[in-house]
C-alpha cells in the first residue's frame, strides 16, 4: 500500500511508542526545501532554538506524552551542501525540540548497514520503505508486508554504531 497525504500523517499521529527513521542519501530533492535550501547556500542561517513549526511542536507534545521520534543518517565526508543545510536548518532544531538524532559517519569504514534502504519504523511493528530516486527525488512512501525482523536489526545496528548528532557536529562549520 503506497501512503500520501492524510494516511501518511497518520502514521505521526499515531504512534504509540516511537517513530523511528533510516536515512542513508546524501541529498533529499524536496520541491518544499528548495527556496530555503538556496538561501543557505547563500550564507542564510536560521537560529534553531527559535525554530517553531508544526513539525517541531509535534516532536515537543510527543515528549511531553512518552513517545520518542529519533533517526539514523548514514553519511560520508566531506558532507554534501544539502546534508550541512540539513544538519544545520532542520536537525539542529529537531534535536532541541526532542528528536534523537544520531550519525553515521562510514567515510573510512564498512557500511554495517550495506545497502540498506530509507525506511520508517512505527512502533517496531510497521515498516514503511522510501523509496527515492539515485538523485534524491522522492518515488513513493510503500507500506511493506512482509517479515520486520531485518529492519529491527538494522534500527539495532544503525543507533549502536552511530554518535549522537550534537557529538558529530561539535566543530563542523555548518
């Protein structure tokens, strides 16, 4: 089942325990970004503990409800322009309002994840793959039907050989 619109925001409303993300591109073409995208190119910074949207106050009300929201990015060095606005414009500001954001830097290592697909993990019970194009433009959300428990240990892998965001980023010039 491919998800859009409201049963894709469904997904985020309700949850019960934790949202969790995979993030393995090192740019995501969202039409939605470009124009904010263009301005940090230009040298336009956003403070993030000033950032307030509907994203950010869902992260903050979940908190206050006991559920977590967090996610992996697999990335390698040197970072894209789109990951340093990325790091910089949205999971700076995610990670205040209560995401846990995590990185994994495989520049001089094995990929412990190989090719692993972005996916999203609601409740470790569904599983919804992203599907991307090489480039980074979106095809489609698509419920996946099948056995979880390889995705279980990606998520497993994924946050055991990954560092805290806040850590990865102390001293990177975003």
């Amino acid at each position: 089942m491919l998800l859009a619109g409201e049963k894709w925001a469904a997904r985020f409303e309700g949850f019960q325990r934790e949202a969790w993300r995979l993030e393995t591109l090192p740019q995501y073409l969202m039409p939605q970004e470009a124009e904010e995208f263009e301005a940090f190119r230009d040298g336009a910074r956003v403070d993030p503990a000033t950032v307030s949207n509907e994203y950010t106050d869902r992260l903050r009300r979940q908190v206050t409800q006991g559920k977590s929201q967090g996610r992996v990015h697999v990335v390698t060095r040197p970072l894209s322009d789109y990951l340093r606005f990325e790091f910089h414009h949205y999971y700076k500001a995610h990670s205040l309002a209560g995401e846990e954001i995590r990185i994994l830097d495989v520049t001089n290592r094995t990929n412990p994840l190989g090719e692993a697909q972005d996916f999203w993990l609601f409740d470790s019970a569904e599983v919804v793959l992203m599907n991307y194009h090489s480039d980074g433009r979106q095809i489609s959300r698509e419920v996946f039907d099948g056995d979880i428990g390889p995705f279980l240990e990606r998520q497993r892998i994924a946050v055991e050989e990954s560092v805290a965001f806040e850590e990865y980023v102390k001293g990177l010039d975003l």
